[in-house]
C-alpha cells in the first residue's frame, strides 16, 4: 500500500509541477505582453516620437531655407554685376555727352 501511495504522490507531484510551470510561464509572458503594451502607449514614447517628427519638420525646413538662401545670395551677386555694368555704361554715357557739348 505504500508504494502505491509513493507512486500516486509522485505522479502528482509530476503534474502538478507540469502544470505550475505551465501557469508560471503564461502569467510571465502576459507580464511582458503588457509592458510591452505600456511602453508603447507611455508619455515618454509619444513625447519622443512627437520630438522625432518635429526634428524632422525643422531639418527639411532648414534645408529649404539653405537653398532659398544660395538663389538669393546669386541673385544678388547678379544684380551686382549688372549694377557695376550700368555704372560703367552711364560713365561712358557722361563722357560721350561731355565730347558732344564741346562740339
């Protein structure tokens, strides 16, 4: 009789720690499933996405505003260019004016 009770007892002990294990191991993985969830939906990961997008929205605009300000800078350097030809040209203008007076 008391080996049957040593068998009936070890055969419980077996189950019953397959299915502890089995319980530990489900309530462990909804543990991480649920952090997992909280980290996602936290402040700080919407506050830092949010901060992504914005960093992203200020590079593009800098890199517009670069380029916006290479065209002025050439559009000056053009305009000056002219400037300095039309100076020349009205010189020239004055001079040849000067000759014909004393004609």
């Amino acid at each position: 009789m008391a080996d049957y009770t040593q068998i009936i007892i070890t055969i419980v002990g077996v189950l019953g720690s397959g299915a502890i294990w089995s319980y530990l191991k489900a309530r462990l993985e909804a543990k991480t499933e649920l952090k997992k969830h909280d980290n996602e939906n936290s402040d700080t990961v919407q506050f830092r996405d949010d901060l992504k997008g914005r960093v992203k929205n200020l590079e593009s605009l800098l890199t517009q505003a670069g380029k916006e300000k290479d065209e002025l800078r050439q559009s000056v350097l053009d305009l000056t260019a002219e400037v300095h030809a039309l100076r020349v040209e009205v010189d020239y203008l004055k001079k040849e004016n000067e000759r014909l007076k004393m004609k």
